[in-house]
C-alpha cells in the first residue's frame, strides 16, 4: 500500500511519517507547511506542499503516486484560538475533511485513518473514559473533531471504506530531539517555558478532589502514538469489509499536573515551586483513557512512561533553547 499523511511536516505527522517509513510502508506527505518542518521528513518521504482544501492538488497527488490509504492528521488544534476563530476551524478541520473524503472517495480509496482528539468528551463525569462516554465537546476545536468523525463513518458506511478515529489524550515527548514540539501550548513546553525565562510554572487549581488537588491527566509519548497509527494503519490494510474502529490513545494511567511538575524539575536539575493559579473553566479533575477497546481489538499498549516524555521534551527544547541548560 501507499499511505497519504496529511499533515505530515507537523510535530504528530512526522512521526508518524518516520514510523510508517521505518516500518517499511510506502509514504507520502502533505502538509501546507503552516507548522510543519520539513527537516522533520526523511529524505526518502516525498513531500507535497499544499492545503487538503485544494481539490486539484488532492486529486493529482493521490493519482501521480498511486496512494491506496489516507491517514488524516492535518487540523488546526489549538483550544482557545479555535474559539476566538471557529470559522477558521471548522472550514480547515471539517470543510477540509469534506474535500479529502470527496477525493478519496472518487479515487477509489477505501482505507482511511482519522486523527481525532479526547477533546470530543469534552468534561466527562467518567474518570476513565471509556470510547462508550458521551461526546459534549466545549469549545469549536472539540466540535470539529467529533463532526470529523460522524463524516468519516457516514463516508464509510456509504461508500464502503474501512475506517478509523483515534482519540489522542495528552500527547507528550520525542522519538529524536530535532522531531520535537516546537509549540508551547501544552503542559511539558509551557513548563520548560517559564524555566527558562526564570519564571516559576503555574498550576491551575489546587482544590480539585484528587490526592494533592489538583488536575489528573493521562499523557501519551508520540512515538507510542505513532506506533499505534502503524498499527491500526495496517489493521485497516488487510480488512477485506468496511467497517469503523474507534479507540482511545492512551496508556491508562493517570498523573497529577503536581506530580507532573515536580518531574520536571527533577528532569531539568531545577528545583523552582510552582505558583498557583485560579482554575481554567472546563478542565475536568480527570480524565484518564479506557484503553480496553485498543487492546483487545489489536493488541496494542503504550510502552513508554511520563519521565520518558518529559526527559525527551527537555533534549528537544534544549536543541532549539540551548541557553535553557544554564538558565
């Protein structure tokens, strides 16, 4: 087979690339480069720059190199700039998806991999979710994911695709430095972040009804990640029926956002305290994967633990932040 990996460039995308490709699957990308990085790609991954929003360009890639499999990572995916901008979201997130399934569907594909996101929950009364918990998204980005799911199943039952959603939960760390998250929207960089500016990390609530009070969360290394996309991917390749599978990413444990700072500091050689700050709105106590479903229908576990995630962050922001060692 040869997979298309939207989204490629991107700090997930790559690597999945890199996994897909070491495994021996053929891959190409497509990225339009707003986040991606193309020193992420291995030499041999072919790279098409452009959006999923240009029909043209989609029809002629996934003719011009034979692709027979789309695994879907390109969205924007950041909470609040999706309710600042929804319009933004839901045209590159769900009209996006719209044109891709169009073109897949008219090329004869029949494999198609979803990333979606534990964001579809929204704030869920389970403290481990199970893939069966009701879907109530609180913010635009959470609602295009959820609206990308309904489409990606609806496409499948009418036009006989198999099909999958992956639900990621926190997403953390690196295989390699140069791969890492060169955001600073989630916990471990905004952590790193305040390090290095000499600024003490904030936690957002205390008072939650967990152990040390505050916020549980299950995180997730990206190279288990992309082991699991390898892993459906080639589910879904040797599925002669159509049909839909949906599963949370996780590793089904959960970690306090304390806990969480005290290893970063034990990771960083800091021993900063952090502050205290009122409670975001939304952010549930916990929210821990099922992770059930995945295992027993491919037999797939995480393999990796949080000091893994937070070790292989610092070395990737220590490459692009090297005055952070010495801060």
């Amino acid at each position: 087979m040869t997979w298309l990996i939207t989204g490629g460039a991107g700090y997930i995308g790559a690597h999945v690339a890199r996994a897909m490709n070491d495994a021996g699957e053929k891959v190409v990308v497509l990225d339009d480069m707003s986040s991606g990085i193309v020193k992420r790609l291995p030499e041999s991954v072919p790279l098409v720059r452009g959006s999923v929003l240009d029909r043209e360009l989609l029809d002629h890639t996934l003719a011009g190199h034979g692709v027979t499999g789309v695994i879907h990572l390109a969205a924007k995916k950041q909470v609040g700039e999706s309710v600042e901008q929804p319009l933004r979201y839901y045209e590159e997130n769900v009209h996006g998806l719209t044109v891709l399934l169009d073109a897949v569907v008219k090329a004869g594909i029949r494999k198609f991999l979803f990333s979606s996101s534990a964001a579809v929950y929204g704030v869920p009364e389970a403290e481990v979710i199970p893939e069966s918990a009701p879907c109530l998204p609180i913010n635009p980005y959470g609602e295009t994911k959820l609206a990308g799911e309904w489409l990606v199943r609806a496409a499948g039952r009418a036009h006989g695709l198999s099909t999958a959603c992956l639900r990621y939960f926190n997403v953390a760390g690196t295989a390699r430095p140069e791969l890492a998250d060169t955001g600073v929207f989630n916990i471990i960089p905004m952590f790193f972040d305040r390090l290095t500016r000499g600024e003490a990390p904030r936690i957002f609530g205390d008072d939650y009804p967990t152990p040390d009070g505050t916020c549980i969360r299950d995180y997730i290394h990206v190279a288990d990640l992309a082991d699991a996309h390898l892993t459906v991917a080639r589910r879904l390749a040797v599925q002669d029926t159509a049909g839909d599978l949906t599963v949370n990413i996780g590793r089904g444990e959960g970690v306090s956002v304390r806990e969480l700072a005290d290893l970063v500091n034990e990771v960083t050689g800091r021993g900063v305290t952090p502050v205290v700050e009122a409670r975001r709105p939304g952010d549930a106590a916990k929210a821990v994967a099922s992770v059930e479903r995945i295992g027993r229908e491919l037999g797939w576990s995480a393999s990796r633990d949080v000091r893994e995630m937070v070790e292989s962050a610092w070395e990737g922001w220590c490459l692009r932040h090297p005055e952070a060692r010495g801060a």
